[in-house]
C-alpha cells in the first residue's frame, strides 16, 4: 500500500511522548537499510514484504509503502509494545482494547470509525474495508 499509516499513542484525548526504544527493539531486527539523519528504517520480511518507517520523535512513527502479512504482523507486535493506536487518515482509528477508545481526542472518536484490531490480519481487514 503506497499511503501512510501513523503509529501515536494518546493519553486523555492528547498525543504521549512514544517508547521510541521500544519501537527500535522491535524493528531493528527487520531493518534493511537505515538512515540515521531522517530516523528512517526500511524493514523486511523474511517473505521480503517491506515498509518505510519513520521515526516522527517524540509522537509518531509513520509506515509507507507498507504490505503482506508478516509487514502486518510486525505492526501489531509494535502497536502492543507501545500500546499504541494506529491512524489512517481519513479512513479509520485502530485501538487494541475498547476502553482505548476514551483515551482518544474527540476529532478522532467523532469524525472517523474507530475499530478493535490487534492482530495483522485484523489490522489488514480494517485497512482494506474503510
């Protein structure tokens, strides 16, 4: 998929600072090509599925050029690691738990859907489906 897709986490409707260690703790093992100026890593697949992944620091990682299971995968391990949601602009909000739902500002809560997907293929479901 050629759009971006935004890793945030939210705290009583505002961005929180992300484990940005954490996100390279999980990511770092898939990384192919690196570029420390941009804080970009391409990641990979053993299947070779690849995604662009910018580190937006302190709130935000974004993925491009994203796709395949295991692409999908890894991004559900991320979301959990950092308990994060996923955005996709103008289309949806993915959350973990339903309760995530009230940590969320209004504009995300009221003016797009807001599903429960933890897993890869849930997450590619909800992606394929707005």
């Amino acid at each position: 998929m050629s759009f971006d897709i935004f890793v945030c986490r939210f705290e009583n409707g505002e961005l929180a600072p992300l484990d940005m260690g954490a996100a390279h703790e999980v990511l770092d093992p898939y990384a192919v090509a690196r570029d420390p100026e941009t804080d970009f890593l391409l990641v990979s697949t053993a299947e070779g599925e690849e995604a662009g992944v910018y580190f937006n620091s302190p709130t935000g990682i974004t993925f491009n050029r994203f796709g395949g299971d295991g692409i999908m995968d890894l991004l559900a391990v991320l979301l959990r690691q950092l308990d994060a949601v996923l955005v996709v602009p103008g289309g949806l909000t993915m959350i973990q738990r339903d309760e995530d739902r009230e940590l969320l500002p209004a504009s995300l809560k009221d003016e797009w859907p807001v599903v429960v997907a933890r897993s890869g293929a849930e997450i590619e479901q909800a992606i394929r489906a707005s």
